[in-house]
C-alpha cells in the first residue's frame, strides 16, 4: 500500500503538509508514501524536518492549481501540477489512496476521470462526522457533492453510509436516518417524500424514519441521508460550532469535537479508491488524520465492501 | 385592536396561556384581548390567577384541535374549537389578530381559509430569528411552509423578510443572503443558482450574495433566505443549540438567546393580518412574548408596509 499526497494543496502548504507526513511518520515508520509537490521547496523542508526518505518517494511537481482555479480547466492546462501528476499515478496503480488540501473542485474532476465508480453506483458522494452529544460519531451525507439529488441517489447513499459507519466508525448494524422537516412518513419536500418509500424497503440497511433538524446534533440516527445542498448547510454550521465556542471562549469537550482537524478530510466514497479532499485551511493535525485514513480505509477494505452491498441491493 | 388567543393549543395549555395572559396585562392593561376556550375550564383559572376581565373577552369554544390531527379534517369536523372560532372571529374582523401554541398544521389551514394573502403574493411564508454571534437578531424565511419552492417564490420572501427586519427588528436597510453552498454566483443546487439573479435584480432589497452554513449563526446577513426545507432543518438545528448548551451544562448568554421562548412564535407573512404560530412545549414567557408580538405587529402595521413593497417590485 502506498499512500499518495498533494504536498503543495491548502492555504498552509506545504509546511504544514510535512508536518503531517513527519507525524505520521513517527506513528507508522514503514508505511510507503508519495510527496507530489516541487521539489525544490519540498526537499529543504523534508531535510529541516529530519525527515526519512527511506519509505517516501518524491515526485517532481512544478506547477500548482490555486485554490479558485476552475478545476477543469486547470486540471488541462496544468499537467504538471501536483494534482494532476498524483491522480496520474492514482489512475496507473502506482499510489492506492490520494488526498489533497487543495482545489477541491479540481480533486473531484481528478477523481471523476482517474479512478472508476464502484459498479452499480449512480454518483459518488462525500461525507462528513457529526459528533454525537452522548459520545460518538454519525456520519451525514451527501455533504456537497451532489446539490440536486433523486430519491436514488440518496438509497444509496443510505447503503454506502452505512458501509462506512460499520467499517470505518465500528457502528454495528448503524441506523439511518432520512434528513426531514417531521417525524411522519408523509412529511417533507418532494425528494424526501419520494426517498421514505425506498429507504424503508431497503434491505441493506436499518432504516428508523425520518430525523429533523433538531436530531442532527443528538445523534438519533448513525447514518443521516439528504441532498447535498441541505448537507453541505449543516455541515458548514456544524463545523462553525467549534468557532463560535471559542468565539465565547467555551472550553468544552463537546463543541471541540466540530474541530475538522480531528477528521483529517472527507473521502469520495463510491468509487474504486480512496480520495480524501481536506480543508483548505488544514494544519499539521488534519494533514496527519488523513493520511491515517487513507491508511485505515485501505487496510478494512471499505471500498470492496460498499462494493458488495450495492451489489446486494440491485 | 383586539388580540385573539387560543387558550387551548399547545401541551401546557392552558394554564400557561393563563399565566401569559396574566402577565401581559401586568405590561399593558387596557390592550382589549378575546380568549378561545372551553369556559368552564377557563373561567375558574382566569379567576384563580386574579386577571381582570374589563378589557377581556373570553369566547366558548368547547371543542379542542389535538396535536396530531390531520388539519382540514379537524377543522371541518370540529367547529367548536378554539382554533375554528378564532379564525371565523378573525375573518369577520372581531378580532385583529390570531395566535395558538396548538396544532401548527390547523393554524395554517385556518390562515389560508380566513383571511387574504396580500395582493401580488404567490405564497405565504413563515420565518424565524437567529440570534446574531456578536448582538442582534437576524431573520431567516421560509422555516417549513412551502417544503419546494421557485425562485420567484425567494424573490418575495427577501421582500417580505426585508420589511419585517426594518419595521419589527429596527434594522435599517437590512442586508439579504442566500443560503447556498458557496460564496460563488454560480453556485447550488438548481433554485439557488435561479434564484440568485433575481435577487440581484431585485431594486427592494439591499441583496450581499450567497451566505453558506458557516454564516448562518455569525450574522452576515440581516436577512436569509432558503427553501422551506432547508430553512426547518436550520431552524430545528439552531433551536436545538440551547438544550445542547443546557444538556453541557453551560451557561452562555449566546446560547440562552436560542431559547425559542424568547420570541414567542413565528407569524405568518404574507397575509393581511397576523396570524403566530407558536411552538407546542410553549410556556408563560412564550404566551406573553407571542402577544406582544401581535401587538407589535398590528402597532407598526408590518403587513401593510409589506403590501407597499411588494407592489412597488412588481
């Protein structure tokens, strides 16, 4: 297993970047890695760092794709960029994993046309952890990558959430949850009302109904299925949880739970490998929990296994 | 002007109404109030707690809308009750105003049969404040009326949410957000990125641009608007962050100002005269701050100024 990094992605590259590669190198000395980045600002760093090369591999990318690039175009005209070089050798087999702080647009064009979708998939999603109030962590999704969604699309992100939260989050059997405005069956806007039917006959998953608003932060449900517009305004009021406790200079170990570094980056799930886009404003703890993802995600195989669920269903 | 209130809806009706009723008289004594309500129940109550009946009217309403029931069923089956009498007393303009901590659902239907919507809107809408990080209050429309919604539909709601921030919030020349995913025009699902010119064409509303989840508690718009559905979760979320603070045993005065009691109820907008929906667990605080809304309301002529707006944009 190699694990492949965009060294240059993120206001606090690469610094912070080889600060994250050095704390995981400590924690796990053999594990193969792949620096894409320039060269000749990755080196002297690595070498300050007294960072060894033994188990890391270095690859020569000059250009670099700004944060608000648009990611196709700069994905074209910028083939040597430490984007593009990495989902290169993520497409050839020569990494495993990939993940960047970066454009994260340009990561999921990347991912689009370097790696397969799981087959049976309709569209990969992302996700996010809510930390539950009592302890423990749900996962919501689809947090942004899909804004306008069909009731399809979210039974089976109800499939491949629970996958992750059995697999990644040792929930066994985790509940799901479908994001509404009420409890009954009846409620909601058209996409939720359509989606209750398919949730609720879905063998591959242990539906419990609907979760409101109000639920989201208590943890009723393991798994929680919305659209990715309604996700993406949860998760971002979410993770301001943790700035605003500061903000009112609340020391408390619930509200710095929010804090995303604890996270690392959300991966892509549904396709054949995994991809984790960070934070763009990630720091040395998130650049470290990525890395340990990507590690953890290919050692429970939890790609292969979404991949038999999906299959199960169909 | 007469406030119309049910003493009957919601679970701790209606001892709590009682003590609502009570304690807005103490503030304002002479505003004329008309009570709905089974008067063998009422009367010994508003005896017990020594409220004076000179500018009251209690109305016998001996019939009571549960909670649960389905709303046209319930209004048409039971004519007696106090949700019922009080819109056909608010339709024949006994009363000027119309509130209920009862069946939300009722309260709706009941609206829309009994009194007009204001000329030019395509719907009613209903609202709620989010208290500001650094002071002040915000407004965000719709909260659940209208679960899918057009454009044209945020269109107004930006209108309607504008008057009231500057006639009831006292914010002069509110500023007005969308909720969307990004800061980027062109970002969202397919209503936010319709919606998104026509704010900015908008020549009512003072329109700052998309405002994402992370600044939905921060206040960096006066006015926020969104679809229902996304509006509820939000609402249901924000609502949820003072039982969090309370169940984390905090004491913070940000938090405490997400205690829903504070603002009594939300009042449907849109319509020729208020009509406050109130939250089910209402207690006294909730009662009383629910008529002074109303007073408010009916004092500042809100729906009228709404009516104004509304037609100098069409």
């Amino acid at each position: 297993m190699v694990i492949g990094i965009d060294m240059m992605g993120g206001d606090y590259a690469p610094v912070q970047a080889v600060k994250g590669v050095k704390a995981f190198q400590e924690r796990f000395p053999s594990t193969p890695l792949c620096l894409f980045g320039d060269e000749s600002i990755l080196l002297p760093l690595l070498h300050q760092e007294k960072i060894s090369l033994e188990h890391i591999t270095v690859v020569h990318a000059p250009e670099q794709i700004g944060m608000h690039e648009h990611p196709t175009k700069a994905l074209k005209e910028k083939p040597n960029s430490s984007i593009a070089i990495g989902f290169g050798w993520l497409s050839k087999g020569k990494i495993d994993s990939f993940m960047s702080a970066g454009n994260t647009g340009a990561m999921l064009v990347g991912t689009h046309f370097s790696i397969k979708a799981l087959e049976g998939v309709i569209r990969p999603t992302i996700s996010t952890i809510i930390p539950k109030l009592d302890g423990g962590a749900a996962l919501l999704l689809d947090v942004g990558l899909n804004a306008d969604c069909k009731p399809e699309l979210l039974n089976q992100f109800a499939i491949m959430g629970s996958v992750y939260a059995r697999v990644m989050l040792g929930i066994e059997n985790p509940s799901v949850g479908l994001i509404n405005v009420g409890e009954e069956e009846t409620k909601g806007n058209a996409l939720a009302q359509a989606t209750h039917p398919l949730l609720k006959e879905n063998k591959q998953i242990r539906f419990i109904g609907n979760v409101e608003g109000r639920d989201v932060l208590t943890g009723k449900a393991d798994v929680m299925v919305c659209d990715g517009f309604t996700g993406n305004i949860i998760l971002k009021m979410a993770e301001s949880l943790y700035d605003i406790a500061r903000h009112q200079q609340l020391s408390n170990p619930y509200f710095d739970r929010f804090n995303f570094e604890n996270y690392g980056g959300t991966p892509v799930l549904g396709v054949s490998k995994p991809v984790i886009i960070g934070h763009g404003i990630s720091g040395e703890k998130a650049f470290l929990n990525m890395l340990c993802l990507a590690q953890d995600m290919t050692n429970k195989q939890v790609m292969e296994q979404m991949s038999l669920a999906l299959a199960a269903q169909s």
